[in-house]
C-alpha cells in the first residue's frame, strides 16, 4: 500500500466519519496504480521527494473516497437520490453543502494530478513523426 492509515492521519487529513479508512486506503491505491501504470509504487519504494509527493496523493485520493462514501451514507439515510454518470452527477436534494463538497473534491482531484506529476508518475511524453 502506499500510504497507511497512521500515515493519513498524520498528514493532517480530517477525520471523516463513517467510511472504512482501510478499505478507501486501498481503493485509492488501485485508482493511483491505474492512473500511473505502476510507477507510484516504484516511486514510494524508491524513497526520496518523490515518494513523499505520491503519499500526498494517495492521502488526497483517500480522502475523497471517504467523502464520497460520507455523501452516500447520508443521502440514504435521507431518502435522497443521488445519480452518477462519469463527470456528470445530479441529486434529487440540493444544499449549500453539497455545492462546497463538489469544490472539496474537485480541489482534491486537482491536487492529486499534480502531485503526481511533481513525482514524476504520469507520462507526459509527446510522440513525433518526421
């Protein structure tokens, strides 16, 4: 794994409650292995800067899956609906907490991306043909 739940927490991450830490731990590590093509791990292993940039990601990525699994849990709970169709999501109940979420997790998102080009774990490479 590349990061551990002591190592989230001591990033300065919030807690979040509901949500399993171990298993959005784990789920973040697959989406950042998918999304660099294995060289996150390799990076972590290696040590260095780079390793501290992808243990940043993976907090920020976990951190979102825990949100996520937060929103979900409350609009079941409020017998509200929630539809998820890749970027485009709409929900039967709007609020101003919501709206804040979205920008929370777009932030994040964000963050991810670019600490894992810092890392030196997403291919930017540009073919070219003569």
């Amino acid at each position: 794994m590349l990061i551990t739940a002591e190592e989230y927490s001591s990033m300065g991450f919030p807690a979040v409650s509901g949500g399993n830490l171990e298993s959005c731990i784990m789920r973040s590590d697959y989406i950042i292995g998918a999304l660099t093509e294995g060289r996150a791990a390799k990076a972590v292993a290696a040590g260095g800067q780079p390793a501290q940039f992808v243990k940043q990601a993976a907090g920020f990525q976990t951190y979102m899956l825990l949100k996520e699994m937060e929103t979900i849990e409350k609009s079941q709970k409020s017998g509200s609906e929630k539809v998820a169709l890749g970027d485009y999501s709409y929900s039967s109940q709007t609020s101003e907490s919501s709206d804040v979420q979205t920008s929370d997790s777009d932030t994040a998102g964000i963050n991810v991306i670019r600490l894992l080009r810092a890392a030196g774990c997403l291919y930017a490479g540009v073919e070219v043909s003569e």
